[in-house]
C-alpha cells in the first residue's frame, strides 16, 4: 500500500520503480487527490485498486483481504 502523494515522490513513481527491479506483488495506492484520470494510471502502473481518503475502515479491510485472496 502507497499513498499518491508523498514528500520526496508519489505513489506512482514508486511502484514504477518496484516493477522495473522485479517486485510482482499485489499493491493498494490510497490518496486524497482524486483526480481525473487517477484510477487509469495507477491501473496501468501496476495498482490493483485505489482507495480514496478518508478510508473507510471497511472499504480497507475488503481491499486488503481482496489482494490477500480472502473476498469471498
């Protein structure tokens, strides 16, 4: 899980990064910039979903166990 916005980068970036050296894991971006568009990039980053702030703690949790393989 990553956030959108970050001091230093955002959560694109870095998942971009992770991919280029590898890393295949399942990943969540939270953000609380919902911009046009946003969902489609981090889609094509590698971003399984996109949770929007405030999170609702049982929209995290569906999401999380979601990537875990427990949704159903």
């Amino acid at each position: 899980m990553a956030d959108y916005r970050m001091p230093d980068a955002d959560g694109l970036e870095l998942i971009v990064g992770l991919r280029k050296r590898g890393w295949s894991g399942r990943a969540l971006l939270i953000t609380g910039f919902p911009e046009s568009g946003l969902h489609a990039k981090a889609a094509s980053a590698g971003y399984e979903r996109v949770l929007e702030k405030p999170l609702v703690d049982a929209a995290l949790v569906r999401a999380v166990d979601g990537l875990l393989g427990r949704d159903g």
